[in-house]
C-alpha cells in the first residue's frame, strides 16, 4: 500500500514544489502464504532486507530567469525500513540547469 501527495506553487519567477511519497509492505503475510522474490536455496528460509516501509520527500524550486533557461535546487530525503528491523535514511542536495534549444 502506498500514495504520494505533492504542490506547487508559484513564487517570484520560479515555483516551489514539495511532494511525499510512503510504501509500506506486509512481507510477513507474502511469506505465509509462499511468496518469494528471491530463490533462497531454501522453503524456510526468507530474505530479510525486503523494505517494510519507504519514505521519500522532494523539495525544490525550479525558476527560468531566461527564456530558454531553467535552473533548480533540490532536497531531497529517503528513508527505508526493512523487514527485520534495520533502517537506514539519506539526505541529498542537487542542482540542474536545463538549457533548450
């Protein structure tokens, strides 16, 4: 189960965007009922780093100061939690200019 939501809105010559994203897994019940992804070498046996749960944020800003010019800044936020309790999470700043000819 899963769904992502997000906005934009414009502000001074660009527009803000922010959206979020969450995926959650119920591996439990996949594996009572014989689902595999992964050929494990045994029936018993149940691959433990399958995501329970994703969780993605996205916030940007994108402007086009020119006409054929676009730049953007974005942040950006993951994190994940697996299905024997580890978790994990990353935060990562990117720009872009796009050019168009």
């Amino acid at each position: 189960m899963g769904g992502t939501i997000g906005i934009s809105h414009d502000i001074g010559p660009g527009a803000f965007n922010v959206s979020y994203s969450l995926a959650n897994a119920d591996w439990d019940d996949a594996e009572r009922d014989g689902v595999t992804l992964v050929n494990t070498g045994s029936s018993n046996e149940f691959i433990s780093a399958y995501d329970e749960e994703r969780e993605l944020v996205h916030i940007n800003y994108q402007w086009s100061p020119g006409h054929n010019i676009t730049y953007g800044i974005e942040l950006a936020h993951a994190a994940r939690h697996t299905v024997d309790g580890r978790s994990g999470s990353i935060d990562r700043l990117q720009g872009s200019v796009i050019y168009r000819f």
